[in-house]
C-alpha cells in the first residue's frame, strides 16, 4: 500500500479519536439528568406616608419553571457539593396583579398592573453555597435587554390615571424578579436572582424556601414614614 494512503487512514483515525474524546465527558465521568421543578407565590407591600403625599402600591405574584441538568455523578455523589456545578437553559412562566396608589395633596393616582402567564428565558446555573449544607441556584434573564418578566407587553399590562405616565411598577417589578432590593446575597445587580437551597434536595428531594424576602422600614424628617414587605413561598423539587 502506498505511505501516503496510509498516512492519510492514520491521520483520518486520529482525528476521529480526537473529535470522540471531546464529545465525551471529561474522564470518562458518567453525567446523571436532574430535573428541577420550581413553584413560587408571594405577596408584596410598599407604602409611603408624609406630609402632603401618601402611596401604596400592593402586588400578588406566581410564578413556575422546570430545569433540566445534566451533572456528574461524583459532584452528586459527595453529600456537601463542594464542587457542584452544571449549567443549563430554560422557560419560566409568571402570573400577577397589582394595584398603585398614590395621593398627593388632594389629588390621587392609580395604576393598575396585570400579567397572565408571561415568560421568561433564564440561564439557570447550579453552584455550591456559600452557608453550610447549601447550594446555590442562580438565575439569569437571557436576552438582549437583561430583564426576567416582561413589564408591559401582550400578556402584561400597566394602566395608570391620566397625568401619571409609568412602564411597569415602581416597586417589585416583574422584569427585576419581583423584588425591590437588588442587594441579592452580597450581589447588587438586577439580572441574578439566587435561590439558596439545602443539599438534601439533591439528587432527590423537595424544600420549601423563603424567595423573595424583603421587609423593613425607615423613618426620616426627609424621605417621611417608608415600610416595605415581600415575602414569597418558594417550592423546590428535584428528581
């Protein structure tokens, strides 16, 4: 047989072995399907009083999504997580109505908000906690304009009185994941919503998780009597 024609089948073979490798996982370490189902309800409340001017603006929110995951089992198979990590996409899908109000002097403003089973595409990450005994599910809007929920669109509407003009709500918008503090676990950003679970959930198990959490208040000769409330039931099922 001619070199060349055997030079070519080596290189051909080699190629081949190549190409095999890397679509394979690293290692030869088998990867396990995960699917996680995720339920979430809450209830929001914001309200301003001072002189002169007083607002409330309340919000009732549902929300639903499964993710699928691919992981190695040896990430699963350590009790801790310590090295957990896969990524994967999906749709999440979003349900809720509200209501603004706002006096001041003796005129009033309202809006109204309303959102029937609109979606959002996310980048969903798994990771290990930062706190004992936890891991980390990181959501991210994947899209060109950064947002979760869409604000106005068909399947969401803002129908506000005349003289007040606004694109979605001033407080637990949608678009930022229904929350009104972007302080999300040491993270200050609008497009990463991080869902702290426990590691019992993984491979099989279910949780319910406090998401969104935020309540407080202030009290100042400047910005008046402010209190906020927006606390959610988040249920977390993986299989």
């Amino acid at each position: 047989m001619p070199v060349r024609v055997v030079v070519g089948r080596a290189a051909l073979c080699a190629c081949a072995s190549v190409l095999f490798a890397a679509a394979s996982p690293a290692s030869g370490v088998s990867l396990r399907p995960v699917t996680i189902t995720l339920f979430g309800s809450g209830k929001a409340f914001w309200k301003l009083d001072r002189r002169r001017e007083a607002g409330r603006l309340a919000l009732q929110y549902r929300w639903r999504g499964t993710l699928e995951f691919a992981i190695p089992a040896p990430m699963l198979a350590d009790p801790q997580h310590r090295h957990l990590s896969a990524s994967t996409r999906g749709t999440l899908t979003a349900t809720w109505n509200g209501r603004y109000r706002s006096r001041r002097g003796d005129v009033v403003f309202t809006c109204t908000y309303r959102g029937t089973n609109a979606t959002a595409r996310v980048t969903a990450k798994l990771a290990a906690g930062r706190r004992r005994n936890t891991f980390e599910l990181r959501l991210h809007p994947r899209g060109p304009e950064d947002r979760f929920f869409p604000d106005r669109s068909r399947r969401a509407v803002v129908r506000c009185s005349p003289g007040l003009v606004q694109t979605k709500p001033a407080h637990f918008a949608p678009s930022w994941f229904f929350r009104d503090n972007l302080q999300d676990h040491g993270r200050l950003s609008s497009d990463t919503a991080i869902i702290m679970l426990p590691n019992t959930i993984l491979p099989s198990g279910s949780a319910t998780v406090a998401f969104p959490s935020e309540h407080g208040r202030n009290d100042s000769p400047a910005l008046g009597h402010l209190a906020w409330n927006n606390q959610a039931q988040t249920a977390v099922r993986a299989q």
